[in-house]
C-alpha cells in the first residue's frame, strides 16, 4: 500500500486514487472594479470543485461554485489598488490574477459583433441577467446581442 493511498482511504486500490490538482485561473470578468462598490467577479479557469474557496489578499471570499471551470465573488475594495485573486482547492492554491480597482466608473465596453459569444455570455452574468450560464450558452450570438440591448434599456429606463 503506497502512502497516497494511505491518505485518502487504505480501502481504495491505488490504481484508482486522483491526487488533487490545483487550479488554473484564466480570466477575470470583470477586470476591474470601482471602489466601494460591490460587485460580483467571475472567475474561469480549471479543476474547480463545490469545495473551491476565493481568496482575495489573503483573505477568504464567501464563494459560489459555478462550474467546474467557473466560480464567482463579490468583489469589493475601500481603496483604489490592485488585489490578487487566487483560488484554492483542497489546499492547493492556484494562480494569482489581479483585479484593479478604480477610484471611478470608466466607460465599459458593451458587447458588438466583434465579441466571442463567451465574452457576451461573461458580461450578461455579470451585468443581472436573469438567465443562467447554461441557457445563455445555449443562445446564438445574435440572441445574446438582443439581450444585451434589452439589458441596456432596462438601465436607461
């Protein structure tokens, strides 16, 4: 019996144990935040799990498991700066990303044509859609586009 399998349960064949891997952040939407004004984060990458948890500075996020390759947190600062954002599971920490904050609101890039269709999907989540990752990708580029210009109404209205 190897020590691996010693860790996890004696009682599963070796062959059969997965160490745990840490995971890989890719990107953050958005990139950057206004100070003190919360706002939700989401962040892609790999090998999350429902028991990976945000650290931000150091500092553990009240976090929600999106997917395996997505999670999110409610960004916040009281301090124009950067903050690294990790994630960790079962102990394994991954990379850093760095979010900005901003003293203002700058003006944001609506979604065009010229976006990827996650990209539109990234920025409906984090800009109130009422649908789900799912169902969002589950729409063509055009639709995503209405419900951008729907979204965009709703705030000027």
């Amino acid at each position: 019996m190897t020590d691996l399998a010693r860790y996890y349960d004696e009682s599963i064949p070796p062959d059969l144990l997965v160490p745990p891997v840490a995971p890989v952040l890719t990107t953050l939407t958005p990139s950057s935040i206004v100070v003190n004004t919360p706002t939700t984060v989401l962040i892609d990458g790999t090998d999350f799990t429902g028991a990976s948890q945000v650290w931000v500075d150091g500092v553990r996020q009240s976090t929600t498991h999106v997917s395996a390759t997505r999670v999110s947190y409610l960004g916040q600062a009281d301090q124009v700066g950067t903050q690294d954002v990790r994630v960790v599971t079962q102990g394994l920490p991954s990379n850093a990303l760095v979010l900005t904050i901003t003293a203002s609101q700058q003006e944001e890039p609506v979604p065009s044509s010229s976006w990827v269709k996650a990209e539109i999907v990234s920025w409906l989540l984090v800009h109130g859609t009422s649908f789900t990752e799912e169902a969002l990708t589950d729409l063509t580029k055009a639709e995503l586009l209405v419900l951008v210009e729907e979204l965009l109404n709703e705030d000027h209205d």
